[in-house]
C-alpha cells in the first residue's frame, strides 16, 4: 500500500541517471566529513548539478527502497523535484547560492507539513486526503536555505502514540520499513523511514521527530547521527503532533557536520509557536566551530546503573569512554543516578495522553474539507471501520487519551510541573550540577529486536531518551559501532540551549572513532551462520 496510494505523485526516473549498485552505499571521500559538503564540492567544480544530484537519488530509492532490499523507507516522492534543481542550478549559475544547502536534497518524515500534492498523512488512512498546500515554518526555512524537498519518509503511525503493542516502523499508508543492515530487523520509532533512508543513502539530509525517543533510537538502531534539539529551537507549527511539551523536529544524517548544517538552516521562530520565541536569539551557525579536539577539557558524567547488563554494550560503550580519555577528556562516573525519579514515567505518560487529545483535536480542526475526520474521537472510530488499520495492534492509547479532560484540568497541570522539573532541574541539571560534569554520556538504546508484527515491539534497554525528551533538553546520538552486524549509539546530553556543545563533544567523538559502518543488507543474522 505504500506508494500505490499516492501514485499520482510518483516521479519517472530518466534513463539517462547512471546506475548504482542496491546492495552498496558509496563511502564518503577521505577529504569529506559531510554528505553535504561531498554535493557542494561537486556542484561548485560542475561535476554534478542539482539536478543531477536529485536524479542519483531518486535512482537509488528506486532501486533499493522500492526494488532490491526493497527496504520501504520513502512513502513518495515529490513530482516536482527536478523543477526545484533546475532553479536552483540556474541561481548557481547567476552567482547567486544560498547557503551549503543549496541544491541538497532533503527527504522528510511524514507527519511534517509540505506544500505540494503530496498528503501529510502520519501514517494513517484517515489523513491519506490531507493535502494541505502548506509549507511547515521549517520547512519554508530550508527552503530559503536552498534544499530540495525529495518526499516524505515512513513512520510509526501517529508516531507510535496509538497502542503499547504497536511494531515500530509500520504505517497502514507506508507498511512496514526495514533496517538496513539486517533486514528482518526493526527500525525503532517512530522516525523509521528517516533513519533507514538516511543510513542507506537514499538522500545526504533526513528530518525526523520525537516526542521520547523518536528520533534518537532509530538513529541509532539505523547506525546514524540523530539530534534532539531543544525544545523551541526549532519550530513545531504544522507537524502532526503528540504532545506540545515535549514534541520537536531534528536531523537525522551520517554524520554530525551534515546534522549541524540541517539544524542552523532549520532552527528560527515562530510566531504561532510561543515555544520558538528565544529560537533567533539562540540560533547560530552550529558548523562553523565543530572541531576534532572538542572534547579536550571536557567533563563528562557517565550514569553507570543506566547502562544496563549487556556485556556486549558495555564493552562497547567502554571502548567509546577510551576514546574520548585520549582526546582529553575527563570520564566521571555518576553513583545512584536514579534516585529522586519515582513517579516520572507515570507523570510523562499522562501529560502525553492530556495534551495528544488537546493537540491533535486542533490539528485536524486546520486540516482541509477533505480529511473528514476533525476530532481523535472521529479517528478512534474510522480506526474501527478501517481493517488495515486495526490488523496489527490496537489503539487503547488513543481511547485513553480520549477520555481526558481538557487543559486546565488541575491533573494535568500537575502532572506537567512534576514532569518538567524532575527531568529538568531536579533531573539533568542537577546531575551536571553535583557532579561538575560538562554533559552526560551514555549508550542511546539496546541493538534492534526481530521485527514481529503479530506480537508487536521486543525491546529491551537501556535507553537514554526519557531525561531529555521530558525536559526538551539537546540530546545527540552518535554511532559507536557493530554488535553481530547490529548498530550501536552513543548520547551526549546537555542542558537547555546546549545544542552547540553537544554538537561539538559528538563530533570530536566521531572524527576520533570513526566508528560508522555501512549497511550490509543482510537477510537475516542467522542466515549467515554455519
């Protein structure tokens, strides 16, 4: 059901693009850190156009998203794509470039608005008529900015808020997305398809969005950089939400540079966004000062009781800690990190229910004529008319959601308080504080679980979202190797408005470790035993 339903907007791909192998991603040259920077060097030196950039990748999402591993990360493409590259390639010409975007293409998680006959759909049947003719604020941004909108990405519908049981990775509009480097493997929530796209190489640039996780366990079960920014950076406005306290759009890339250069052209204010408002104040050119001996002088503080038992990812994780003392930092380890959080999980949660019904009831109530469904209510019962939807899990979270109260109910001003300030001040803050720690550092997530949608998700920890998702803290996920062919990440997580450092001490850790490897498209683990 995934392109079929929106082929309308599928794009014919020239036989004149020049075929690539689906089974390989091309390494970046030794002189490059960045996608990005590989594209302008060929556009400036008219190796490559734009144009001729868009049609290399639209080739490869033919032959490997569409065909081949057949990995079903795009949901579609945008029919005028090569119309963008062809403007952009004749500014170029007239000495007029806009930026190190110009001319980059961008592909964007499905729950984001973009102008265009391409509908916003989250993943669900009750939007596949949302087209809205509206260009997100961030959107408009990188735009401005010179990126190519190439077409949306998979996602866990309604970013993976509608049942516990859900199998991250699976929409009833895009079907099941796979991890690239084993393909039975899943791809973690709900920024899927923007995770699996941007490991394969199906575009330099990916956007995806979390609420708690969402954008750092699929980069890291998918052996990329992810980043989190802080909560306001970047603007909320026409995303299909979960929750205003804690939702936020981020970069999804392969590498940190590429993520830096998407986050400055992204970030700004909003002015229906209240939460942007200190966005133009604390914007800046997050690329220009990444350098390879950030981490020199650094304290980081590292939560031993939240790493978990595997002896695998412990030796893993130790292995990155070595890493980063020979780059000169200082490793501090933090005792009984997780006392003073009892009752977090549940205040977060009923914030997450409180605010799901109160946000998305205003989102469809913006949405055009053609999408009939206006209230979660109205969802919740096309959900139950609707067999597709309904196949693999349930949607008990959108009916306790629904039972809700609205805003002002003194619960739920309770609950956000409560969550707010043991994440945030009595929770990240407080750790950097005690232990006079630069930020905190810590394995992101476990390795990806077999997908299985009739049981739904297998995950098992540790994971280092929750903190900094409750808080709207910067939090950055960066490869940190293999186990059994499996990706692994490392976070960096600092307080808010941090997002430049993060950025910094991640990419001093990647140059150091140079700790990616490509996806190996393998069928399964097993298949490979003797």
């Amino acid at each position: 059901m995934k392109k079929a339903l929106i082929l309308t907007v599928a794009i014919t791909i020239g036989s004149a693009v020049e075929a690539r192998s689906p089974l390989r991603v091309d390494p970046l040259p030794p002189l490059y850190s960045s996608d990005v920077e590989q594209l302008l060097f060929e556009q400036m030196n008219q190796i490559s156009s734009a144009e001729d950039i868009v049609r290399r990748y639209l080739n490869r999402i033919s032959e490997i998203d569409d065909n081949g591993p057949h990995l079903n990360a795009v949901i579609a493409t945008f029919p005028d794509v090569i119309d963008q590259a062809r403007k952009l390639d004749e500014e170029r010409k007239a000495g007029k470039v806009r930026g190190p975007l110009h001319g980059i293409p961008v592909l964007v998680k499905d729950n984001i608005e973009v102008a265009g006959p391409v509908p916003t759909t989250a993943g669900s049947l009750a939007l596949k008529d949302n087209i809205t003719h509206r260009d997100a604020p961030m959107i408009a941004r990188l735009r401005k900015a010179g990126a190519i909108i190439l077409g949306k990405t998979n996602l866990s519908e309604w970013a993976n808020i509608r049942s516990g049981g859900s199998t991250s990775g699976w929409s009833a509009v895009g079907g099941l997305t796979r991890n690239p480097y084993v393909l039975d493997r899943n791809t973690c929530g709900s920024s899927a398809g923007s995770g699996a796209a941007a490991t394969a190489n199906l575009a330099p640039l990916t956007i995806g969005t979390e609420t708690d996780g969402s954008i750092v366990c699929p980069s890291s079960v998918n052996g990329i950089v992810g980043f989190k920014p802080t909560l306001g950076l970047v603007s909320r406005s026409l995303i299909v939400p979960i929750s205003h306290s804690q939702d936020t759009a981020g970069p999804m890339t392969r590498t940190v540079r590429d993520a830096a250069l998407l986050l400055t052209a992204m970030a700004g204010s909003d002015p229906t966004d209240p939460a942007t408002a200190e966005a133009d104040q604390r914007k800046k050119d997050y690329a220009a000062n990444l350098n390879a001996h950030a981490l020199k002088g650094m304290r980081l503080g590292v939560a031993r009781d939240r790493i978990g038992d595997n002896p695998a990812i412990k030796a893993r994780f130790d292995s990155a800690l070595d890493v980063m003392r020979n780059q000169g930092a200082e490793i501090v380890d933090i005792a009984d990190s997780r006392k003073g959080f009892d009752g977090l999980g549940e205040a977060e949660f009923e914030v997450l229910m409180f605010e799901l019904k109160a946000d998305l009831n205003a989102y469809l109530a913006s949405t055009p004529p053609t999408v009939k469904m206006r209230t979660l209510e109205q969802v919740i019962a096309f959900n139950k008319a609707e067999p597709a939807e309904l196949r693999w899990f349930g949607q008990e979270t959108f009916e306790l959601a629904q039972s809700k109260n609205g805003l002002d109910d003194p619960a739920y001003k309770e609950a956000l308080a409560k969550s707010k300030r043991m994440a945030g001040t009595e929770g990240i803050d407080r750790l950097l504080r005690e232990n006079k720690v630069d930020l905190l550092v810590s394995p992101t997530t476990g390795v990806a679980w077999k997908t299985d949608l009739v049981n739904g998700d297998q995950y098992s920890g540790p994971s280092a979202s929750a903190l900094p998702a409750i808080a709207g803290y910067p939090h950055l996920t960066v490869p940190m190797g293999l186990i059994e062919g499996l990706p692994l990440g490392i976070s960096f997580v600092g307080t808010a408005w941090d997002d430049e450092r993060v950025l910094q001490a991640g990419y001093a850790y990647e140059q150091a470790s140079k700790a990616r490897v490509e996806p190996a498209f393998k069928p399964s683990i097993e298949a490979a035993l003797p």
